[in-house]
C-alpha cells in the first residue's frame, strides 16, 4: 500500500521516466519546454503589468505567480504531448503495439487481444462498445485484411447482421486506408456511437460462445499480451 509521501515520488519518477522516452527522439525537448514556459509566462506577465497588476508589490507578487504557474501548466500540457508521440514512435511496428493502444480505452469498452492470428504474427484485436463490434488487424497489410474478412464472417454469424462491425488496419499508408498507431484510440472515440450499454452485454455474450469454440494455439497467445503491456506502460511514462 503507497504511503501519501510516496505517491508525489512515483509521479516524478514517472515524469522522468516518460522525459527520457522523450528525449531519445526529440532532443531539443528541454529547450521546447524552456521557450513555451518563457514566452507563455512572460505574456502573462505582461498583459497583467498592463492591466493593472504591476501598480503595488501585491499586484507584481499576484502577477508573476499567475505567469509561473501559467507557463507551468502550458509547458506541461505541450511535454505530455510529446511524450506520448514519442512513446508511441517507439513501440509503432511492434508485436502488440496496437494491443498497448487498445488498452488506453476504459469505461465502456471491452478489449479482447489475439482473436484472430496466423504464424507470420499478424493479430486482430476484438473491441466492443459504443460503436458495436471493432476489428483492429496489426501487421502485414495485405494478410492481415483476410484475417479481418475471415474474423467478420464468423463474428456477423455469432451476432446477427445487424450489430455493426467496423474493420481497421494499424499502418502508415493512409491512402489506403490504414489508420496510424498514434490516431487509433481517438478514432475510435469519436466513431458514431450506436450501442447503449444494455445493447452490449448480450454481445458480449455471445461473443464468449464464438471464443470458446477457437482452438488453444500458443501463437501469439504469449508475446501479444506482454508487449501490448509494456507498449502501454511507455504510452503512459511508466
């Protein structure tokens, strides 16, 4: 059990831990964050010198505390930014970066990793929720979309025509398609939301019957889900 004086430690080591992530892809991230906090601070403090804020010592106190913390605060926003560009630069290409991504989804969103997989460790990534069934394949594009067609046929089997299945292909090539690592989570979210809640649970079961009859194969049962951990934990800064 973390101690209340432990838990502002672990946060810091996370924060350093996520800078060095950072820093090996943007090495001028220090001076990134140095010129936002100057010159988001410094035009704080100006427009507050302007309005008023510099005609007593009270005034000049209150206003350079508003343009710390404000330069702060925008150079924190701008290096969590970065820092999950870069953490996900350097999973991208990865067995189970996808799978990392995935796990970024919360409430109201049921991820399944490996559904569907072959031996060159091309997987389909099963996620349930707002927008129904979504079919995300990782690796190589062209076997990877057979493997999405094949999984779509035997999952609009399991749950009827009607419950809408979206099938997504993890890449660069967006001519073709393809939705890059870095956009998947939020493109999921903002697909159209047409399943509420109660509608997602007879899916889901249903979908554990379609599961149970898939045989036991250990590929990619066992990289899959400890890279899409550790793919994770570096989205995160841990």
């Amino acid at each position: 059990m973390s101690t209340p004086e432990s838990q502002p430690e672990g946060r810091i080591a996370q924060i350093r831990a996520a800078y060095k992530i950072t820093k090996r892809s943007d090495r001028t991230i220090g001076l990134r964050l140095l010129a936002w906090f100057l010159v988001v601070g410094g035009a704080v403090f100006a427009a507050g010198w302007f309005l008023g804020g510099g005609g007593g010592l009270l005034g000049i106190i209150l206003t350079s505390l508003l343009s710390v913390l404000t330069g702060f605060l925008v150079a924190l926003i701008v290096f969590g930014r970065r820092a999950e560009k870069a953490a996900y630069a350097q999973v991208e290409g990865q067995v189970g970066a996808a799978a990392g991504a995935l796990g970024m989804l919360k409430r109201g969103w049921k991820v399944d990793q490996a559904v569907a997989f072959n031996k060159s460790q091309d997987v389909v990534h099963r996620v349930v929720g707002p927008p129904g069934i979504v079919l995300v394949g990782e690796g190589n594009p062209g076997r990877v979309r057979n493997l999405l067609t094949n999984e779509r046929k035997k999952t609009a089997r399991i749950v009827g025509e009607e419950v809408p299945i979206t099938l997504i292909v993890v890449g660069k090539d967006t001519e073709k398609g393809e939705v890059p690592l870095p956009k998947l989570v939020n493109k999921l979210r903002k697909t159209k939301r047409v399943l509420k809640p109660a509608q997602i649970t007879p899916i889901l079961n249903k979908l554990k019957a379609l599961d149970a009859m898939r045989p036991q194969a250990p590929l990619p049962r066992g990289p899959v889900p400890s890279s899409a951990k550790g793919a994770r934990r570096m989205m995160q800064g841990r």
